[in-house]
C-alpha cells in the first residue's frame, strides 16, 4: 500500500486539551479512532503527562 502522496491525519492526545475530532485524553482512544482498513497514514501526537 503506498500512503505517499496523503499527508498524514493528525491526531493529539493532551489531557490538558478538552476532547475534540482530533484530540483525544488517552493513547488507547487515539489508537482506537484510526479506521480498521484505512489507507491513510496517522501521526500520534502525545503531549507530555501520565498517562494509565
């Protein structure tokens, strides 16, 4: 599968940040919002903090 020429979907995971499309306050929930059989690339974005 090439992805090349998509750029890649942000996503942010920031506790700090109120949930939004693209902003999510767990990793797992990031991880989950990527669609099964996309053809897309993803950039995880995690700020800095604890996270359980």
């Amino acid at each position: 599968m090439d992805c090349s020429n998509n750029p890649p979907k942000i996503i942010v995971v920031d506790k700090s940040k109120a949930a939004g499309p693209n902003i999510f306050q767990s990793i797992q929930s990031a991880i989950n919002s990527v669609p099964t059989n996309n053809i897309q690339w993803f950039n995880i974005k995690i700020a800095p903090g604890t996270y359980s």
